[in-house]
C-alpha cells in the first residue's frame, strides 16, 4: 500500500526529470534559430538553457533584430516535382 507522502512525490517524480529535457529542447531550437539568423548559435543557446526566465525572453526581443532566417524552418518536399502516370 502507499503512503500519502509517497502519493504527494509522484507529482515530483514525474516532472524533475522532465525540466532538463525541455531545456535542452529549448537550447536545441535557440541554437538553431540563431545560427539560421547569423549570429552566435552556441552562445544564445547556453544563455537560454542555464538562464530560461532571463535568456529565453531576451532572445526573443533580441532576434527582432537579426536578419532573416537563411534556411527553412523544416523539411520541404517538392511533390509537385513526383508524378504518377496512370499509364
């Protein structure tokens, strides 16, 4: 049987593991953003990912700033490039 002290941890349990997973996600696209814009990919991205609360938002008024991305934002297929014969 489990206790109510255990019942109260669950919570815990399941959402610690989780905040170094989603600061690495945001480092991810932070980085990615940056570098597609020009500027310093790995620097934002530490500043977002050890500062969340400050850096985060700061990029976010920072890139404002940045040129244009370079590249798409994700994966492009040219289906209009494919055709399908009915022979």
């Amino acid at each position: 049987m489990t206790s109510p002290t255990e019942l109260q941890l669950l919570p815990l349990l399941l959402v610690v593991p989780l905040v170094p997973v989603s600061g690495v996600c945001l480092y991810y696209a932070v980085s990615k953003d940056a570098a597609a814009r020009g500027a310093n990919a790995t620097g934002w991205g530490a500043a977002v990912f050890l500062l969340p609360p400050i850096g985060g938002p700061v990029y976010a008024v920072y890139r404002r700033r940045l040129p244009e991305r370079t590249e798409p934002l994700g994966r492009t297929s040219d289906c209009s490039a494919r055709s399908v014969s009915a022979g």
